[in-house]
C-alpha cells in the first residue's frame, strides 16, 4: 500500500526545450526530482521522468523527458506532481517528519486532555507552523521543540507545552 504525497507545482515554461520552473512542495526536491526519477500529475495515471533538474536564479527547473517543446511546457503550468510512497517511511533524523505523518495527529495539552488535531503545516522562511483545529477555530503553533516537546506516530498523538495563550490570543488564566 502507498500514500500519494504532492512533491511540487509546475510553473511557467522556461526556453523553448520543455523546461518548467516547479515549485517544490517537498523537503526533498534533490531526492524527488533526481534524473531518473518519476513523478505523477496528480488526478492521472500519466508519468513524467525527469531529465535534469537544477536551480536558475532561486527556481527550480526540471526537463521531463515526455515534455519535448515549450508548447507541450505551457500545457502544464499548474500542474500537481505527486509521488507515492510506503506510509511508513520516515526521515532520516529521528526528530524531522513528513507533513503527511503530523496531519491528522491528535493534539494533547501538557496535562494530556485532546485539544484539537493538526490539520496542516504551513512552511515558512523562519519555522514551520503546525495548523491546528481547536473545535473554536485554528491556531497555528511553531513546530519547535520548546513548544511541541513530544511527537508520538505510533499512539497518533502530539503534546504541547504549558504556555498560557498557545492555542488562543488570549491567556487562560
């Protein structure tokens, strides 16, 4: 069994050989588009294998084998590119994971009452943020040890820190 996992988003043609920017969704994109590899547009059995991959100016620009013009590139912008992959495989660093292993996980507090569940992972520049429905409404919590100091997979779980006003613009007291 697999899981179907978004690894980037075609972009604009670049030249006229079939060159795409994409816009990696993926902590991987060395590991997801190495030459060789192959990518699926999402929605579709269609397979894409790629060429070349290599970073022009802050983008990342991919040669697909089955893209040959810029024509057959323009066809693609806004494309999803997935891949599947064995549910149970994990980063290499025991304490990285995949989005798609922390979406879903129930959301302790320190005292162990369920508070909500991680709905996704907004990634940005100085840290990720785990979004997080509350019942109430979302809160977003940065994916730090200090505020999240245990991730369990297995019992399907993650606890917060005790800090007043994590989950709430306002303090608790």
């Amino acid at each position: 069994m697999t899981v179907e996992v978004l690894v980037g988003v075609v972009g604009r043609a670049h030249g006229i050989r079939g060159d795409v920017a994409v816009e990696p969704r993926t902590d991987e994109p060395e590991v997801r588009f190495a030459a060789g590899r192959a990518v699926r547009i999402e929605g579709s059995p269609r397979r894409l294998t790629v060429v070349t991959a290599r970073d022009h100016s802050g983008r990342l620009l991919v040669r697909f084998d089955e893209v040959d013009d810029r024509n057959a590139a323009e066809a693609l912008r806004g494309v999803r590119l997935v891949v599947d992959v064995d549910p149970a495989d994990r980063p290499d660093r025991p304490e990285e994971y995949y989005d798609r292993q922390l979406v879903g996980l129930r959301v302790l507090d320190a005292g162990g009452s369920e508070v909500g569940r991680v709905t996704g992972v907004a990634h940005l520049p100085a840290q990720d943020l785990l979004e997080i429905d509350t019942g109430t409404g979302e809160a977003l919590v940065p994916f730090v040890t200090e505020l999240v100091p245990e991730v369990d997979l297995d019992q399907g779980l993650l606890r917060l820190a005790d800090v007043p006003g994590l989950l709430s613009d306002e303090d608790d007291d």
